[in-house]
C-alpha cells in the first residue's frame, strides 16, 4: 500500500505480519513491542493498522530504541 499522488510522498505500508517478519519477531511479539512503546506505533486505517517500511528500517538502523515510555498514544 502507498500513499501520495505521482510517486510524490509514497511511503511503503505493510501489515503486521510484514512488519514482524521485516523485524525478525513474531506477530504476537512485535504487537507487544508497539503497544509498550518499544517499536513505531502503526498507523490506523479504518478497521486495519499499517506500518511505515521507512519509519521501521530507520528504527532498526538506530538500534531499536525506545519510541515512547510504555502504553498506548
């Protein structure tokens, strides 16, 4: 899934699944690892929640800090 007209903006969305297999975890594991504020928050559309490819790779590129303290946003 992309958003932005014209390639202007895109930004690659992946599922959960695509998220965890990106990150090297388990779907169960990285939920809990975004719902603690260990890794990016996704991002809801309707019913579903997507993550940015670029906002993941960059996370995992700085070492995989913290994004928030624990909860929910």
């Amino acid at each position: 899934m992309s958003c932005g007209k014209d390639g202007v903006g895109e930004q690659e969305m992946v599922t959960i699944g695509d998220a965890a297999r990106l990150c090297g975890v388990s779907s169960r594991h990285f939920r809990r690892l975004a719902d603690s504020g260990l890794a990016p928050l996704g991002i809801r559309l309707g019913r579903c929640v997507r993550w940015s490819k670029t906002a993941l790779n960059t996370w995992m590129a700085d070492g995989c800090p913290a994004i928030r303290k624990g909860g929910v946003a």
